[in-house]
C-alpha cells in the first residue's frame, strides 16, 4: 500500500486529492496546524480515511516528526497562504509560510531519504500568479515569471527551490503550476465562491447586493477535482518536471456572473451587482491563460469539466446549503 503525506489538506486541492488517493488504495497522511485547528472536523467528516499529523510547514522539525510517522512514498505539498489579497496585507507572513515553507518541506524529505532521494516523491503546488505580468499569451513552462503580488514572489521562490533541489540532490521533486481552479469547497473570500454564494442567497431574498472589484479581469479556470488527478500523474512519471495545468481558456468576471446569475432565474444582474474600488488590487493580473500541451502529452492529462458545468455546480451546491441554513 503506497502512503502520501498532504499538507494542506483541509483546503479544497487537499480533500479532493485525499479522495483521489484513497481511492487508489493509498494511506494517506494530512499535516494540519495546531490540536485545536477549527477544520479538523472538516477533514475527518469529508476525507475520513486520512490519518492526520499536527505539525506546520515553517517549523523544520515537526515535519520531521511528521515524515518519521507518515513514512511517505509521496508528498504533496498544497501548504501555503493561498489568498492572494491577503498578501498585501502581511508580505512577510505569506513569504514565510507559502516561499519558506517550500524549503523546509524540500529539506525534510532530503533529510528523511538520506542517501536514497528515490524513497520519496515530491510535489509542489506552484502557481499561474507567478506569471502576473505576462510577457507571453498563452503561458507555458518557459514563459518569464514576472509575479505582481507577494503571494506570487513566495510562490516563485518554491517553484525555484523545488528545481534547485531536482537539480542538486537528484530529487523526485516536480511542479505544478496550476491556473485557477475552483469548486465548492472553495473559501468563501475568493472571487468565484463569492459570486456563486452570493447569487444563491440573492436568489433565495438572503441578499441584495453583491460588491466586486475588477470586472473585466480574465483567469483561465478549471474544476480542483480534475486538477489534483494531474499532481498525482506528475509523481507517477519516470522523470520529475514542472508542468503548467490549465483549461487553455479564459474568463472574464462578467462571464461568471452571467453564468451565475442565469443558472438562478436572472438574466440582468446589473442592479445587483456593484464595484468597489477596495477591492481593487494594488497590481492587477489582468489576463492569465494556460498551455497545458505539456502535461497533455507526457501525462495524458486533460480537464473534464467545462466552465459553466464548474459555475452551475458550485451555484447548486450554494443554493442547497443556504436552503438548508436558511430554512427555505
């Protein structure tokens, strides 16, 4: 039976990755923070196959400990503060966490392997923000990164020691540069569940109005469940590389909407729907747009689900569970 070690594993890429695994058969170890984290009930309740270890990624030797419990064939390292607005708000948290936390995951599996780095698969959670200024349309695996947001240097910085230590050590240690993906287990405060969240409440008389900021931003976005199949075909290769997974098409917020707001009954959301300029972002990434031949062709990778299947899942998922908060 293989075993996987996941950190961030209470975020939506880690409980869709936790089914997929233990549907292959895996034990499957989860890292969370503190004995008291306030979505550990979440993990036991949704993956309740997952034997989760207490550690944290910024503190070298608890994911020691962890490795030492764990014993992982592989390691999927989803760990980071992943709200990228919030990254303005503490740059020196998120480097610590999402760019420090890499090397100490790097470090760890290092140190576990001793003389045999093929004992341990490594995976990293890169990022398309680390395109942010694009310099080439669409994104590939050598498109210059050019980050324009703290979340997005950390990032850059753990896509790059992930490829130190490959080169260095010989590691099994491959990158995923996922582009935005979504589902209804995604958190609230990022853009898409907050659109799809908010229709179902305005839908339901919950709610008036809804506060965005740039309308016209596109993103390339795809379904988590068919991302985190791609991690895992990443660590089955012979050979570790970094690969960008995408939908290979772009969005725009207004799409979303019109999406969102038909799948509800309304066809004009224009009276419900106002721009903030707080919620503005001090560098925007305007367009972001993946080529994902790459893992196509070496992996066999490619999305299932369409951008409006994504949109109208996560609008009935919301609908069903403001009904049930609700009573209506």
């Amino acid at each position: 039976m293989p075993r996987a070690l996941i950190t961030g594993i209470t975020g939506q890429d880690g409980l869709y990755l936790a089914e997929l695994l233990l549907s292959k058969g895996y034990e499957v170890f989860g890292l969370i923070r503190g004995q008291n984290n306030p979505k550990r009930a979440l993990v036991e309740k949704e993956v309740p196959g997952v034997v989760l270890l207490t550690g944290d990624i910024t503190d070298l030797s608890s994911l020691i400990r962890a490795y030492n419990v764990a014993k992982p064939d592989e390691v999927y390292n989803l760990g980071a503060i992943s709200f990228v607005a919030y990254s303005w708000e503490n740059a020196a948290l998120t480097s610590d966490v999402t760019g420090m936390g890499v090397l100490n995951m790097l470090e760890a599996t290092r140190l576990y392997c001793g003389d045999d780095v093929s004992k341990v698969r490594f995976y990293q959670a890169s990022s398309s923000e680390m395109f942010g200024k694009v310099q080439h349309v669409p994104q590939s695996e050598s498109t210059l990164l050019w980050p324009r947001s703290p979340y997005g240097v950390a990032k850059v910085y753990g896509h790059y020691m992930t490829i130190n230590y490959r080169e260095s050590y010989g590691m099994h240690a491959s990158s995923g540069i996922l582009f935005n993906h979504e589902s209804p287990r995604r958190g609230s405060e990022f853009v898409t569940r907050k659109v799809t969240r908010a229709v179902a409440r305005i839908s339901l008389g919950l709610q008036d109005t809804l506060s965005l900021g740039n309308l016209d931003a596109k993103r390339d976005w795809g379904f988590a469940g068919d991302y985190v199949e791609a991690m895992w075909l990443m660590l089955q290769a012979a050979e570790a590389d970094d690969y960008v997974i995408s939908t290979g098409e772009t969005h725009s917020i207004r799409e979303l909407l019109d999406i969102a707001f038909t799948r509800v009954g309304i066809d004009d959301w224009s009276r419900y729907v106002f721009v903030d300029p707080k919620f503005f972002r001090p560098a925007e990434v305007d367009l972001l747009i993946g080529d994902a031949s790459k893992a196509k062709n070496r992996l066999g990778w490619t999305p299932k689900v369409s951008f409006p299947e994504l949109v109208n899942m996560m609008v009935d998922n919301d609908l069903a569970e403001q009904r049930a908060l609700s009573g209506k």
